[in-house]
C-alpha cells in the first residue's frame, strides 16, 4: 500500500516524517472532499492488490475547534467518532488537549497510589 500512495501529491508529513502505514491506516485530510477522495484512492489501489477496506470498522473524524465545517454526504457510510485514540494520545473532535491532560493526570495519580 505503501508503494501506491508514496507517490501520491497530497500525503502528509508530521515532523518531516510521511504518514504511510500498511496495516492500521490513519487518513489526514484538510476537507471532507479530499477525505473522500483519499479514502476512495486507497480503497481501489487496496482491490488491486486484493485487500478490502471494512467500511463496519472504519471510523471518521473531523476536528473542527470552531464547529465551522459544513458536512456534506460524501462519508456517511463511515462511522463519526468524537475521540480518537493516535499513537497513544486521545484527539478529540473539538481539537482540545482537556482530554488527553486528564488521561494523563489520572495515569500519574493510579501510579502515585
């Protein structure tokens, strides 16, 4: 999968490091019509080489901190989580840190106990 996408113009990189990964796949996209059309890229290169995406188990979210995005029909066969868990942090669908700060204090509280 990797070797399809890589040459793709619109992979992301965080840190420098582009995000490409075989098995898991976590999607960025800066608006819903390029969501989609990653999402549909990924899914016909993945039939070609006989993998299939679980549309039960796959799951979208939109970070939108100002509640701004206006959604259209393009992912409604996508499940819409408001939390996310990535790479060991929590994203919320607000973009807050509130959530992941908590996590993290009650971690240190059970560990101080």
């Amino acid at each position: 999968m990797h070797r399809k996408l890589e040459n793709w113009e619109r992979r992301n990189k965080i840190g420098g490091v582009t995000i490409s990964n075989p098995d898991d796949i976590t999607l960025f996209a800066s608006s819903e019509v390029e969501m989609a059309e990653l999402a549909n890229r990924l899914e016909t290169i993945g039939l070609e080489m006989g993998l299939a995406t679980n549309k039960s188990q796959t799951k979208l979210m939109v970070i939108d901190r100002f509640a701004s995005v206006q959604r259209t029909n393009l992912l409604q066969e996508y499940e819409t989580v408001d939390r996310f868990q990535y790479l060991g942090s929590v994203i919320t669908r607000g973009g807050s840190c509130k959530t992941e700060i908590r996590r993290r204090i009650d971690i240190a509280k059970t560990a101080m106990t």
